[in-house]
C-alpha cells in the first residue's frame, strides 16, 4: 500500500499515511485533529542492488560513441 505525505497548514506538521490508490485524492486530518491539509509531492528513493548502474548498455556503454 503506497505511503503519502502530507503537510497541516494550520500547525504546520509534517505527516505520512498508508492508503490504497483509490483513496489519494481523499481529505486527510492531521494528527492533531486539523482538516487543512495538503498532499506533498514525494519521490520514491532506490537502494540496494535495485539501484545499482546496469553495465553496459546505453549510448557509451553501448559502444555508439566511437
């Protein structure tokens, strides 16, 4: 289930929730009970062997650069 981000603009509080997709669009209260909130655009961060440089391939590494 995909984790959002979203900031309260009356206390300024920073804070995630897990929800299904169907619900992104959904209002979200803040921790602290307030219902002005805005969804935070957030990016997805790879690690490990998933974020590893593939070898070969590409233009350079594909030997198309002479």
């Amino acid at each position: 289930m995909p984790t959002y981000a979203y900031r309260c603009r009356d206390c300024t509080r920073t804070f995630e929730l897990n929800r299904p997709m169907s619900e992104s669009s959904a209002p979200a209260a803040c921790p602290g009970g307030h219902l002005d909130t805005v969804k935070l655009l957030t990016t997805v961060a790879l690690t490990g062997a998933a974020a590893a440089p593939a070898q070969g391939g590409g233009c350079c590494g594909g030997g198309c650069c002479g």
